[in-house]
C-alpha cells in the first residue's frame, strides 16, 4: 500500500502538469539482507519528474493527514488527502524513523526535508531542513523506513507495477528491489490523457459534511446567492430559485445561521430535486484507445486486441466513464479469463470477487454467444473513470455494483467480445481455406497428370496458378466476415500478418 500511495502522488502530479512520468522505486532492508523471512524494516523511495511541491506546502503535504481535500473535484487518483501521509505515518509508526521529502519546482534549488507527524494534533514536525543545487530537475523524492513483509508484498507490488504500466503506458517505470533486480517498464507511447479538469460539485452528489463545508468558505449572505452563484455545477440563478422553493427554503435565509435539522433537509432536497442538469462529462480523462492499445501490446503482447470506450453517463450527479480492453492470444497471456480492473488509472488487486466487473464478467456474460472457450487466454481490462469511484470500502479496492456503471460494463464488454468473436471466426475461415489450399497442393499435381494423360495431351494444365488464385481470392463467407470486421473498424490484429493481408 506505501508503495502504491507514493506512486500514485507521483503520476498524478506528473500527468497533471502534463509531464510525462518517469517514477523510480526503491526497496532495500534496513540491514542489506536480501529478503528477510520475518517482517523487517526496509527503506522505501519513491522519486519522480513531476513539477514538485512548493515548500510551504512541503510539511502539511507530507505531514498532515487530509491536506488533499477541496471543495472541488476533478478526476484523480488521489482522493482524501491521506494516502501518501498514511504511508509516512505508518513508517513512523513502526520504525520511530523520519520522512525525508527532496522536492524542486525550479529545477535550481532542491528543498530537503526531515519531518515527523505530530500525531495527537495531526501536524507536521520539521527536524532539518536545507538546500541543495536541483541540477536542472524537477520532482519530489519520498524516503520513508518503514516495517514491512517484502516476501509477501513482492507480488503484489509486482502485479501493481505491471497493471500500472498497462493502462499509463506513457509513462517509465522502474522497480529496484531488495534482491538488487532492476524491473524496468518503458514507455510505449508519447501521449497522455487529456489533464482532468476540476469541476464544482453536482448537487445531486451533496452530503452534509460537505454542504457544512461549503457554508464555513462561501462569503454569501444569501441562500439564494449560495445555490446560484457558482457553487454547484451547472446550477444557476434561475434553477437555485426553482430549487429553493421545491425544498421550502427561504431564498433570504443566511447560510451561517442554517439549524442542522435545516441542513439535513436541504442535503436531501439537494440530492432529489428531479430538475438539476446532468452532470458534464467533458472535465474526465478516460485513458484512451491509443494509449490502452499500446499498453497492452507492450504487456500482454496479445494476438488480438481491442478497446471500446463507453459514452459518458452519471451516477448520484458524479459523471464517470467505462472504457473496455480485451487481449487474446500470444505468448503472454496463460489460459483462462484474467481479470484487470482499473479505476480512475489505478489498478485494483484485492478483492476482485466483489467488484462490479467481476459480476459482469461472470453471471451476464454469455460466453457460448462469442465462442470465446473458458480456457481461452484472454485479459479483460475494466477501467472506471469518474470524480468519484464509488469504492466499496474506504481503501481502493473494489467498486460498488452501481446499476449504471454495472450497465455500462456489460455493454462495453459485449461489444469487445463481438469483435473478438468476428476475430476468431475469420481466423478459424482462414484455417479452413489454408487446409483447403494444402488439400489443393496436395492433390492438383497427380489430377493434373492423370487428366493430361486421359487427354492424350503433352503439355499438363497450369494447376500451380489456380493454387495461387484459391490463395488470393478466398470464398465469399471469409470475405463477408473480413468487410464486417472493417466496418466494425477497431479491431486490431497484432502478430498476424497473414490474416491483415486477407482482410
Ligand atoms: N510526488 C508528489 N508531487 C507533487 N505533489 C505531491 C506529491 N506527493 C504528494 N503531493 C501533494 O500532497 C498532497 C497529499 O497527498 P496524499 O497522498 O496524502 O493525498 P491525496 O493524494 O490528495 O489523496 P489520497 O488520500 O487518495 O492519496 C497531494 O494532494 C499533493 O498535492
Ligand atoms: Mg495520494
């Protein structure tokens, strides 16, 4: 978990100043062993090229759980404001040892922090600080000691690595471990996701802590200049009147003066009102049909793959949008169904038997309909994007069935496993018209020969061009099939030049 909160800190900072991400990670014991049996203390790094964190921010960032929370959304890994923090205090915890936190913004001077948290009043302790020359760098290093068990973490931390690397295929990513092996995953691919834009929150997805929130930064004295000025998305003059009556709030009441039974009513009211406009989609940053393609034939190296990228929809005034990988084939991928869920570009690795993707995957799938046998190799990307997953937990985890998103998955997973299916059946056509031609090369010959000889002829037929006309020019059924994969336009075949030339 330490691992994967610094990583992400580090690509969302990265990606949101539109840096393409180069994060190093490191794990060495404290006491040069290889790899302990027991629970020992490591040190842990995690260093990135992102744009750095200014340095009177440095303490509460690193040393104040929930300093990332705003009265905005946007689209992010990071959510709370206590994932990277709870690394760091977890490592307190258990080793009584500092944070060390090395950060430019300038790329000329390197801010280097040692910082412990104060835990009964949530604040930062700073031990030393000083500067140093950043060498032209940007970026934040994080070095944290902390208790861990790396014989059991090694595979996850693995399987977070390689996921990561499937969906941020733009970005580089290296792994040193306590054995001393380098794993490195190098981009494949130029282009990043549009940054996500922040977006003020829908009413719809209004709860009490956050409406409470509101009311302590707004400087309006007004009820009705609270809900039509700018407070909440897409909602404006006109609509906050309508609203206020529909929730039997006086427009003049003053916002500071609310009771709580007052507050719990328009929460309520906030959430119901039939009228608010849908949420605007534009502001999420899906990974994109490139970047997953590239993702997944560096990975996975598949055979066959495609991606289907769902319209956006919305669920409780949160907009989120399903994007949908299948891999089939090649020398990666073993037999069976793999599942790899992703939600807003972090991969999710416990728990999958609770998740919505994996309900869809097993009980409204039909798998006969798309001739994809269970022993198949195949991986099934999920990836959820929205301002707010809808965890089922506190921890990144698992996603709630929500029947919107549950909808939205199956309908890109259908469509991905249609074209997979027209895959397959072009290729089983084309086996069948490569027996043919062998049958053809088999048999011709000796037809030829016999029939020259019935004939009385000299000179046999030329059989060795109509075997290259049956070659060149398949049945009508394989040509139909290869116009409808054309039409249906995404799918891409990789390894396989033989079936790109035919269709
Ligand atoms: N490597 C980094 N580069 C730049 N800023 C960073 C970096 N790491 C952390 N920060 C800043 O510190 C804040 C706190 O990080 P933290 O991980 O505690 O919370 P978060 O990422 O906002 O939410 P979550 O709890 O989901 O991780 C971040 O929001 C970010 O502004
Ligand atoms: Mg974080």
């Amino acid at each position: 978990m330490a691992v994967r909160e610094l990583m992400e800190n580090s690509l969302d900072a990265a990606e949101l100043q539109g840096i393409l991400p180069d994060v190093y990670v490191r794990i060495i014991s404290s006491d040069g062993a290889a790899a302990n049996m027991e629970p020992t203390a490591y040190r842990l790094s995690v260093a990135d090229n992102g744009p750095g964190v200014d340095p009177h921010h440095v303490p509460r960032a690193f040393g104040k759980v929930f300093y990332g929370s705003k009265y905005v959304l946007r689209q992010s890994r990071g959510m709370f404001g206590l994932g990277g923090t709870m690394a760091i205090l977890y490592g307190q915890i258990t080793t009584n040892k500092p944070v060390k936190v090395a950060t430019s913004t300038d790329g000329k001077t390197k801010h280097i922090f040692d910082m412990l948290i104060e835990i009964s009043e949530n604040k930062p302790v700073i031990l030393k600080k000083e500067t140093e020359g950043a060498a032209g760098k940007t970026g934040t290093r994080v070095d944290v000691m902390l208790e861990g068990d790396y014989i059991r973490a090694a595979q996850k931390i693995g399987d977070y690595f390689k996921q990561t690397a499937l969906v941020a295929s733009y970005a580089n990513l290296t792994l040193l471990d306590p054995e001393g092996r380098i794993t490195a995953y190098e981009r494949a691919t130029e282009s990043m996701p549009s940054v996500p834009q922040e977006t003020l929150p829908h009413p719809h997805g209004m709860d009490v802590e956050a409406f409470k929130r509101l009311i302590k930064i707004t400087d309006e004295k007004t009820m009705e200049k609270l809900m039509g000025n700018k407070h909440f998305h897409r909602v404006g003059e006109t609509t906050a009147k309508k609203f206020l009556a529909f929730a039997g709030i006086n427009p003049n009441a003053r916002p500071g003066k609310l009771t709580n039974e007052q507050i719990v009513k328009i929460v309520d009211a906030l959430q119901h009102y039939p009228d608010f406009l849908p949420p605007d989609a534009s502001i999420l940053s899906p990974v994109g049909e490139q970047i997953l393609q590239a993702g997944m034939v560096k990975e996975l190296q598949p055979e066959f793959s495609t991606v289907v990228e769902r319209p956006p929809g919305s669920y409780s005034g949160f907009p989120f949008l399903v994007e949908v990988g299948v891999a089939y084939g090649g020398r990666v991928l073993e037999p069976g169904r793999k599942l790899l869920r992703f939600a807003n570009r972090i991969p999710l690795l416990y728990d999958e038997s609770s998740d919505v993707s994996f309900k869809v995957m097993n009980e409204q799938i039909d798998w006969r309909r798309y001739h994809v046998p269970d022993e198949a190799p195949l991986a099934l990307i999920t990836h959820i994007c929205s301002t707010k997953v809808p965890y089922k937990t506190v921890g990144k985890e698992y996603i709630a069935d929500r029947p919107e998103i549950e909808s939205e998955i199956r309908n890109a997973l259908r469509d991905a496993l249609r074209r997979l299916s027209l895959y397959l059946s072009k290729k089983g056509s084309m086996e069948a018209v490569q027996r043919k031609i062998n049958i053809y090369g088999k048999y011709l010959p000796m037809i030829a020969k016999f029939a020259t000889e019935l004939a009385e002829r000299k000179k046999p037929p030329n059989y060795k061009r109509l075997v290259k006309e049956s070659e060149e020019t398949p049945g009508e059924e394989e040509a139909g099939v290869g116009d409808e994969q054309k039409k249906e336009g995404q799918g891409k075949l990789n390894g396989q030049a033989k079936v790109e030339e035919y269709s």
